[in-house]
C-alpha cells in the first residue's frame, strides 16, 4: 500500500466516522424503538384477532415485506414530490426503515406471543385483569425475552441497511465514503475503511446483545 493511499485512509477516517457517530448511529436507534411500537401494536392486533384492524395488518405486512426497502425509501422520499412537498432525507429514512422493520419485528412477535402458554393468560383474566394488562403484565415480558435474539439481530442489520439512505441524500457513512472516493479515485481502499467502520459497529452491538441475553437468561434462577 503506498504511502498516498494510507494519507487518504488516515485523513477520511474521521471524515467517515463522525457522520456514523453524527447520522449513521440516531437513525438506527430513532428507527429501531420506532419500529418496536409499530410491531407491538400489529402483533397484538394480529394476535387478538380483531376482525378489520387484522386484514389491515396483514395488508401491510404483506406489502413492506414483499418490496425492496430501496424502492420504499425511494416512494417515501420523491413521493411528496408529487405534490410539491420537498421532504427532509434523515426523517424520511427514520419512517421508512421503521415501517419495514416493524413489517418483519411485528411477525416476529406475533410468533412469540402465540408461544406464551394459554393457561397463563386463563390465570391472568381470573385473578380480574383486563386484557390490557394480562398482555402487559403477562404475555408482552414473556414475548419480549423470547424474541430478544431475533430483535437485535435485526437491529444490528439496521446499522448496515442505513447505508442506502444515501440514496434519498442522507449523508450517513456510506455517502460520505463515495464524496471521499470521488475525489481522491481510491474507491476499494476507503470501501474496505468504511466496512471496517460498520464492522465496529456492528460488532459493539453484538456484545451489547449477548449482556442482555445473559441478564434475560438469569431471571427466574434459584441462586444458590
């Protein structure tokens, strides 16, 4: 590697990791809870059987996880376009990788509602709950631990799918990687540099995913 090419790696560094930390970074997280009340309310309507609202959901969830999220991030941004409204890129990356997660997160929890055993929410409506609060106090904690694994992955697949808001003008990681390529012509070493950067990323997530499955896994031990 010539002495040119680590200069350039050593200079965008900073250039690469401060829209992550800036742009890259509040997305997922801002998406990511969006997208959990988005799944929470659809797999509890899914798993209620409430008779229109369910055909709704199933509707959407259809639609979100039978299109590319490229092409939902494209409808979300020049959409309003249509009818003279310029759209700000960052927030309509938010809503799109939301909507889409919350497609995927919300089958996901319905799974793990359908899991929690019958009897416990029979227990639930005789000591006088409501149906509220059995799946507050009973079904969503129990669902919740169970999906644990499969959120954060998808969480963790977040951090990387933020790269095509770029698309939409979002100038997270991966934009400010291609402006840094253009004018310097050295495309693959700052490419390698900025998957190294997600890689880190990604990376800190998983060792925050398997902390909260040690603690999860520790609840209702008999310590001895």
């Amino acid at each position: 590697m010539s002495e040119r090419v680590i200069q350039i790696l050593i200079q965008s560094f900073p250039r690469i990791l401060l829209p992550g930390l800036l742009a890259t970074i509040p997305l997922t997280i801002l998406a990511f809870s969006l997208s959990l009340v988005i799944a929470v309310i659809a797999a509890m309507i899914r798993f209620a059987r409430v008779p229109v609202l369910r055909q709704i959901v199933r509707f959407y969830v259809w639609v979100i996880r039978g299109t590319p999220l490229l092409v939902q991030l494209m409808v979300g941004y020049y959409g309003p376009s249509a009818f003279g409204i310029r759209p700000n890129g960052f927030l309509v990356a938010v809503i799109v990788f939301a909507v889409n997660e919350g497609a995927y997160s919300a089958e996901t929890l319905r799974g793990c509602l359908e899991s929690v055993p019958a009897g416990q929410i029979e227990a639930g409506y005789c000591v006088g709950m409501n149906y509220l609060q059995v799946m507050w106090h009973i079904v969503l904690p129990q669902a919740f631990r169970t999906a644990f694994p499969a959120l954060s992955n998808s969480a963790i697949g977040m951090v990387k799918d933020t790269s095509l808001a770029s698309n939409i003008t979002v100038t997270e990681m991966f934009l400010a990687t291609r402006q840094i390529a253009g004018r310097t012509y050295e495309f693959l070493p700052l490419y390698i540099e900025v998957a190294a950067v997600y890689l880190l990323f990604s990376t800190v997530m998983t060792w925050i995913q398997r902390y909260g499955e040690r603690k999860l896994g520790s609840y209702g031990k008999v310590r001895n």
